[in-house]
C-alpha cells in the first residue's frame, strides 16, 4: 500500500506513547480521528449511511488502536497497523448491522447528507450507559484513572486496591468497554 | 459521546507498553501447555509404543516429529505476523502446506516402488490407520484451545487464515505426541495419516477462526 506522508510524524507519536508519553499519545489519537473519520465517512456514504456511524467507527477504532497498542511492532510502518485494524472493524461493523442496511430508505439518507456539514458529531454511543455493564471494581479504576485523571497510587487508595490490580482492572476495563460496544449493533436490533 | 472526550480518557494516564513480551511469553507457555496436555493425553489413553507394536524404531519416530517440528515452527512463525495487523503474511501462508506436499511425493515415491498391491496396501493402512486418525484430532483439542487462548491476546484481521494455522499447529503437536505411540513406519502411511489428519486439524481451525477470534 502507499505510505501517506503523515506515517513518519504519526509513527514517532505512536513510539512517544508507547513509552508513556501522553502528550504525544493524545496528539496521535486526535490526528488518527480525523484521518478515520475521513475514512469512515467516505465508505459509508457510498453505502448511503450517515456520520454517526462513522464516528462510532471512529470510536471503535480508537479504542481497539488503544487495547491492541502491544501488537504494534516498532520495527514496522505504523500506517498500515492502523488501516489494517480500521479495514477489519469496518468489515466487522458491516457484517453485524447488516440488517440495517436493508431497512435503510434512500430518501432519508440523502436528507442526511446535507446536513453533514463536517461539523463534529456525537457518536451514538453511551459512556455512562457502556460504564454500568462494567464489574464494579474495572468501573471504579476506569472512573479514577482514565475520567478523573487520578494517579494509579491515589487511585488505589480511592479504590481499596492494589496499584497493579489498578493497572490490571483499567486494561480489562477498557477491553470489555470495547467488547460493549460491539454487541451494541446487536441489542439494538432486538 | 464526543470523540474528543474519549480521546482524553484513553490518553490519560497512559501505560508504558513493552515490546512485545507479552505475545512471545503467551505464545511460549500455549505450546508448552499445549504441547504437554497433548503427550500426557497420548499417555493416559493409547498410551507409549509397545515390545508387541514392534519395539522402538529412532528412525521412524525422529522422521514423524521432524515432519511435525517444520510444521510447529512455521506455523508459530506464521501465527507471530497474523496477530499483528498489517503485516503481510500471504507467501508464507502457501509455503506452510509445502511439508505435507514433500511428504506425499515421498509417499507416492515410496508406493510406486513397491511390488505388489497386497504390500501397497499394508504400507497404507498399516496396523492402526483408524486408531491414528482418531487419535490426532482428539489430542490436538488442548492444543488447539490454548493457541486460541495466546491468540486473543494479539490482534488476528484475519481470522480465517489465523484459525486454519492454528489448526495445524495444533494438528501438529498432536500428531508428534502420538508419534510416541504409532507401530506403523512407512512413508505412505505417515503421509497420508498424519498429513491428512493435520490438514483435517487445520480445516476445522479455519472453520471455528471466525467465530473463537473476533474482537
């Protein structure tokens, strides 16, 4: 595949997060959402489906780069790691809403369209819903750590636990997160 | 939600992440794991070669976990660039499958100079042919579990083609434990029963991929 010209700038942000660097780690993610959001946008449109679904996509997509950022290998082009796990969500969120695709009436989605302005939108997803499917304890780590930008020591004691099971119970936390959101096509359904 | 709120929170207090350890270490211990539950199945059930099956034969045993070996190794290899996104693995993936076809020209080789059709069908069928090609798939089911275990920790796009490798590596590391027991030493019989079996292992893996590997 060609090699856009933001790999070498992205992949020396990726190397800085891996390390810990999380200014770096938040500039990667916020250039990531817009290329995806790109991405997404132009896939779905030639599907005829809107900008809330692309920015779910968005979402899953940055999520997953999150939990899978161990199957990176910093000896390989960071390009192709990430469009290759957008391609396979992609493909992912078809297959599961592929209902939706049917009921779709095309009128409607023109409607949409329209108004997409390229304004952000809200992902129809919902934190604090997916949060209450969470354990107790990955939701008070998660609560701490990650929303309430609490250290993994002060989150330990705010939490009654050790800082590894701190460690531990956010990384899980954050792949049944993930997990949430994909049966979320699936609920919706029913 | 704003993609911007998730931004922050995923970018809050980032873990710094080691090179990889993990997978290798995952990898290692489903082998290990998965390699031993294999032999102490073949143990309990059929258990080792005996004096009546016709005693130790080196050649033959080192032949079947030397075919089995080339197999583990390239497929753990392999398995290594499925579960990383974007690495191009599509090459290797063919060469995988060239062992078995070595093996059956070999076979084939082997048959042709055979004289008679009565001696072709016992290099063939040899004693146990039924016992073996039950045995490979059921010893292969520990393997098989634990691979897909280390696998979910990495981040498989294709799950068809990670779940057909992770067959035959398990396939492969059940047809080595009961190489431990198998009274029958003939090219034929280990190219048509072990490399049939293993495929038989990896056509299954290929069908539960999809279904033991989505994230």
């Amino acid at each position: 595949m060609d090699v856009p010209s933001s790999e070498p700038e992205l992949r020396a942000l990726m190397t800085a997060g891996l390390v810990g660097d999380a200014i770096a780690y938040k500039m990667l993610l916020e250039r990531l959402s817009s290329q995806l959001r790109a991405y997404f946008k132009g896939q779905l449109n030639r599907l005829n489906r809107g900008p809330v679904e692309a920015e779910d996509l968005v979402q899953e997509v940055l999520i997953a780069i999150h939990t899978r950022r161990h199957t990176y290998d910093r000896s390989q082009l960071f390009t192709p790691w990430v469009y290759a796990i957008a391609r396979y969500k992609f493909v992912d969120y078809l297959r599961r809403t592929k209902q939706s695709i049917e009921d779709l009436p095309i009128e409607e989605t023109e409607e949409i369209n329209v108004r997409d302005d390229g304004a952000p939108v809200e992902s129809s997803l919902d934190l604090e819903r997916l949060m209450t499917s969470l354990p107790l304890r990955m939701r008070q780590a998660i609560q701490a750590v990650k929303l309430d930008g609490l250290s993994v020591r002060e989150a330990s004691e705010q939490c009654g636990m050790s800082e590894s099971n701190v460690k531990v119970s956010v990384h899980r936390g954050l792949k049944a997160l993930a997990l949430q959101i994909r049966k979320k096509g699936r609920n919706d359904e029913d | 939600m704003k993609t911007d709120h998730l931004i922050d929170m995923l970018s809050t207090n980032i873990e710094p992440v080691k090179d990889s350890g993990r997978l290798k270490i995952a990898f290692g211990v489903a082998l290990i794991v998965g390699g031993a539950a294999s032999f102490c199945v073949m143990l309990a059930t059929v258990g080792l070669r005996t004096a009546a099956g016709g005693g130790f034969h080196p050649s033959f045993l080192v032949l079947k976990l030397l075919f089995m070996l080339v197999l583990i190794v390239g497929g753990t290899a392999l398995l290594a660039r499925l579960i990383r996104p974007g690495q191009d693995a599509h090459r290797l993936y063919r060469a995988i499958f060239l062992p078995v076809l070595v093996l059956g020209v070999a076979g084939v080789i082997a048959l042709a100079r055979e004289p008679t059709w009565a001696a072709c069908k016992r290099m063939v069928l040899g004693t146990e042919w039924a016992t073996c090609a039950f045995c490979i798939p059921l010893f292969a089911i520990i393997p098989f579990v634990a691979l897909i275990w280390a696998l979910r920790q990495g981040a498989p796009t294709n799950l068809t083609r990670t779940g057909a490798i992770a067959g035959l590596v398990a396939g492969a590391l059940g047809a080595a434990a009961y190489a431990f027991h198998c009274p029958d030493d003939s090219l034929p019989f280990i190219a048509i029963w072990y490399g049939a079996m293993v495929m038989f292992c990896a056509w299954i893996g290929a069908r539960l991929g999809p279904w033991l590997l989505r994230w």
